[in-house]
C-alpha cells in the first residue's frame, strides 16, 4: 500500500501540469504556524512576489518571496531584511525596477519594552537588497500601506502612537 501512495505522489509531483493545474494550484511556503503573508504582488511575467514575516532563529523577519506562473520559488527566494524583527506589511512592484517593502521594525529596549518604527527596504527585481531606511520618532510608528505617486515619489499610510 505504502510503494502504491508513493506512486502516486510521484506522478502528481511531475513537471507534466494539466491546463486545470497551470491555472490554479495550492502552496505553502514557510510555517502556517508563524509565517504571516501580508501582502502580494502580480508581476508582469505572471509570477507573484509576497512578503510578510517568517520565523528565523527564533525572531521574526521580513521576507520576499519571488515565484514564477506556477507559484514555484524562485533560486533567489526567498530573502529576508532587517537586523532585527521585522515584518513586511505592504509591497510596491516597480517592475523591472524592483520593488520597495514597507513595514515596521522593531527594537527591544533596556526595560524589555519594544518600540516600532516604520521600516522601508528597497530590493532590486530578484529580491537583492539596495537600501534600507528606518522612519520613526520616541512613539511606534508603522506602515500598512505604500503607494507611488504619479508625479514620483511614494506615499506611506500607516500609524503613530503618541
């Protein structure tokens, strides 16, 4: 029974897709215990680029997820940002540009209190990093949202607490 099941599992892993299968499938990357997917990104080659936060060496970190059509990994996926807690909210596709990430980062303090400040990452289109920019006062600040401006530049919509 067991080599019967291998079998099967085998032939439904194969590269050969059905039109049903090239045009909806299932996946899963990370942990569905600590991994939070928070916002996606259709690309112009039909793949997808995601981001939120996943569970790396006990601390969460933003992430970059880059697929194809298929909703396969690709080699340079996933990658992460930020040298401490960090979770990625909102995703701009700039197209073959890159994409910039906004969230938040987040810092433990003396007191073991945390304080959150809005968290920009600027990649290149395969997720390799550019620059990185840190926006925020003594409150918590984070970002929901990013947006591009038609006249250039970017809009971020998030929260301050005071």
């Amino acid at each position: 029974m067991l080599l019967f099941l291998t079998a099967i599992m085998l032939y439904s892993c194969s590269d050969d897709l059905s039109d049903f299968q090239k045009k909806s499938f299932i996946k899963v990357y990370g942990s569905i215990e600590t991994d939070i997917g928070r916002d996606l990104q259709v690309l112009n080659s039909g793949g997808y680029a995601i981001t939120g936060s996943m569970q790396l060496d006990y601390s969460s970190r933003m992430f970059l997820i880059i697929t194809d059509e298929y909703g396969n990994q690709t080699a340079s996926s996933p990658k992460y940002y930020g040298d401490t807690p960090s979770v990625g909210n909102s995703l701009l596709s700039l197209g073959d540009d890159g994409f910039i990430i906004a969230g938040q980062i987040i810092d433990t303090l003396a007191d073991g209190s945390s304080h959150t400040d809005i968290y920009l990452v600027r990649t290149e289109s395969d997720g390799k990093w550019i620059w990185d920019k840190r926006l925020g006062g003594t409150g918590n600040e984070t970002s929901y949202h990013i947006a591009k401006r038609s006249s250039g530049g970017f809009v971020i919509a998030g929260k301050k607490e005071v």
